[in-house]
C-alpha cells in the first residue's frame, strides 16, 4: 500500500508573478542536491496559469514538473469569457493539474462537472491531482468515509487512465487554518481511500493518495509515521521556498 516515491506538491493558488522564478530557482537548487541523497521525490508546483508558460520555458529543470490548478469543462476553445481548457494549459507546458478541489467546489464545482474535466485533462495526458475532503459538519457527523466514497464514485470512471490520477485528501476544515487530523484517524482514512479506489475501479494496484491541509514545516514530521501517505499538496507553505523545502527537509529528518 506504501508508495517508494513521495510527492511534494506545491499549490500556489492565486499568488506569484514574473519575480516569483527566483522561488522556483530556490527549490531546484535544493533538489539538484538532494537527489544525490538518493531519496525519490516528485516535486510539482501547480502555479496560476499565467505563470506556465514562463516557468517552463525559463527553468528546464527536470526536477521540478510545472502544473496547472483547474480548467474549464469545455474541450478546446469557445465562447467561455474567462476560461481556460486542458487543452490549452498543455500546450503551454503544464504537466499537472489540480482538479476538485474544495475552494473550486464552492464555487460550483460539482461531482459531474469535475469528472469532465478529469476527463478533458486525461485526454491531453495531463496528470490529475484530484481533491476530495469533507466539511467539520459532515465529519462531526461522522460521515466522512460515505462523503469521499461519493466524491470518488461521482467523478472518476474505471475506463479511465487511473495511472495518471492522483488523490489529494484534502479535510476542508483543514485548509489554511493551522488545523490536521489526528494521525490514528489519519491513518484509517488513508487505508479506506486506497481500499476503496482499488476495490472500486479493480486497479492491480493501490492509488497514490497525498494529505494536504495545513502542512508546514513543524508538523510535517508528524505525518511521515502514516507510511500509507504518498506525500502532500500544500498550499500557503508552498509559496516561500524556505517553507517548501523545509517541509522537504524535516520529512525525512
Ligand atoms: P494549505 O492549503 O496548505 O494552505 O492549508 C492546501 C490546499 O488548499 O491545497
């Protein structure tokens, strides 16, 4: 169920602009050193989309993967003032994309519309990091294992390239307020969600499931006992590379 390779992905949400190369200089740079420890490590930033285009030309890195953070559920181009689609976000170099996630979702995202645009980012062979969470009401309630079984059954289709699907669990209550789950719960939840995934949609393998929420350099240590995590999307910390590769640092120390 344990995953060799640990994902650290970075989540700019709506922050950066052309000055922001120097944090991307920043994380290569500790990368090109710490590969030669011999740890494997993906790194991913999902930055704004007009940040793309530049970073990928700017910085050949083949440590760092630039990602994209959502995309409109049309195809290719049309009259969608605004939008971006999957299509095009590939063709300016994005590699990943985030879809699903909580702050997406309350703005209308729902299960149906996600699957669409899983659907149009796998087809331009993007890779999908995809979000699912419940709210503090729902897990007070104790509805937390019947919320992701639903958030997973309503947008993934076992035709799909489950090689290029990523989970992110993400608890909304998390994100952002300095709040994580406890670790033994943690830990169940990790189980449930690769069980289920495997179970669902017959895949020969466990899926690669990251925490996120909160994550920053002091509890990272915490998380590194739960050996079902396959690493984590973090958001605020990811904006300074000093955070970013601190979070990288402690994991292992
Ligand atoms: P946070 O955000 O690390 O700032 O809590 C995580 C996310 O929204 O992906």
């Amino acid at each position: 169920m344990t995953n060799k390779l640990k994902y650290f992905i970075g989540n700019w949400k709506m922050f950066g602009d052309l000055s922001s190369l120097k944090i991307i200089y920043q994380v290569h740079k500790f990368c090109a050193r710490f590969k030669r420890r011999g740890k494997k490590n993906k790194i991913i930033l999902c930055v704004p989309n007009t940040l793309i285009y530049f970073f990928t030309t700017k910085l050949k890195s083949k440590f760092i993967s630039i990602g994209a953070q959502n995309c409109h559920h049309h195809k290719t181009y049309g009259p969608f003032t605004g939008s971006v689609s999957a299509s095009m976000l590939k063709k300016i170099g994005a590699k990943y994309i985030i879809l699903g996630h909580s702050e997406n979702r309350s703005e209308g995202d729902t299960g149906q519309l996600i699957k669409k645009k899983i659907e149009l980012a796998l087809k331009q062979k993007l890779n999908i990091i995809f979000c699912i969470g419940e709210t503090f009401k729902e897990k007070k309630e104790d509805k937390t294992f019947l919320v992701l079984r639903k958030q997973i059954r309503d947008s993934i289709d076992k035709k799909y390239n489950l090689n290029k699907v990523i989970i992110a669990y993400e608890p909304i209550w998390s994100i952002g307020t300095g709040k994580i789950p406890e670790i033994q719960e943690l830990k169940k939840i990790f189980i449930f969600i690769k069980n289920e995934f495997k179970k669902n949609f017959k895949t020969k393998i466990f899926p690669v499931v990251l925490y996120g929420g909160s994550v920053n350099d002091s509890n990272i240590k915490l998380f590194s006992s739960i050996s079902e995590i396959d690493g984590f999307l973090i958001g605020g910390a990811s904006q300074s590379s000093k955070k970013f590769i601190d979070i990288i640092k402690n994991y292992y120390k």
